[in-house]
C-alpha cells in the first residue's frame, strides 16, 4: 500500500526543516547514513565529523601518554627503591600485594611507608627494666679503653637505632 501523497509531502517539508537545523542537522543526516549506507552528507557535516573524530583521537592518544607516564613513572619507583637497599625484589612483590592492593596505591613511595610501618620491629619488653635494689652494672663497650670516644660513639648510635626501631 502505497502512502499518501500528502503525507510523503508533509514528511519530505519536516525532513527540510530538520535538515535545515542547525541544533538538528548533523544527527538527521546521520540517521538518513544509518537507513542508506550510500547516502553522503553535505561537505560541512563530513567536516564536523571529521573534526570530531580527530579531536577524539587527540583526546585518546592524551590519555594513552599520560598512562604510560605513570606507568613510566611507578616503574622508577619500584627500581629506585630496590637499588636503594631499603627493599629486596621479594619485600617489594610482598609490598605490592598486601599494601598497594589493600589501599588501592599506585605510588611506591607511600606504600613503602605503609609497608615500613607494618613490618617494623617489635617494641622492646618491659622485663629488662631497672627494678628496685638492683645494681646497675657497666656495659662492656669493645674498645673502650683503647678509643673511648668512638666506643661512646658507637654505643650511642646503637641505643638511638634501637629506640628508632621501636618506634
């Protein structure tokens, strides 16, 4: 059954009042495009959308670099702090697992700081406090007669580690 006169009439003036929009211009003709693949919009359309496309693909390559830059980046990181010394290759997968994926982290260096955190020593027991009436004897420091500026030294770089250590 064949339509209406009228009606292809009044359908192909809206189809010109549409296309004829700018507000409605571009998405018409890409519907017309859609339901008639041979269809070739006017040269401003396929310039818009050839601008688009090429904003699009600026706008991905951005974020394709900006990725990389981080990954980039992390990787220094996690180099860095395996030829610091501060971690071995075994530490840092451990660190990765337990500590960047718990937090969701993506810098190596706060979560060195959280790793470092949760894997410090112990804190000293109290047991080996002075009691009352105990008599308090003289460490033997090694070297103290022959250089008891450096024994000094040494046993006072040894109590500041400890106490570092237990934090």
């Amino acid at each position: 059954m064949a339509p209406d006169p009228k009606t292809l009439h009044d359908l192909g003036v809206l189809a010109l009042k549409i296309a004829g929009n700018p507000k409605t211009r571009r998405e018409f003709l890409k519907q017309v495009k859609a339901v008639d693949p041979n269809y070739r919009p006017p040269a401003d359309v396929q310039l818009q959308d050839f601008k688009d496309d090429l904003k699009k693909e600026r706008e991905e390559e951005k974020i394709r670099e900006r990725a990389e830059g981080y990954q980039r980046q992390a990787a220094a990181q996690r180099q860095s702090l395996i030829e610091s010394g501060r971690y071995t290759e075994e530490q840092v997968v451990e660190m990765e697992e337990k500590v960047m994926k718990k937090y969701r982290l993506g810098d190596y260096e706060a979560a060195s700081k959280l790793y470092a955190a949760d894997i410090a020593p112990a804190r000293p027991s109290n047991r080996d406090k002075m009691r009352h009436g105990q008599i308090w004897e003289f460490p033997d420091l090694p070297g103290l007669l022959q250089n008891p500026e450096k024994a000094a030294s040494d046993a006072a770089y040894a109590v500041i580690d400890e106490l570092r250590a237990g934090r």
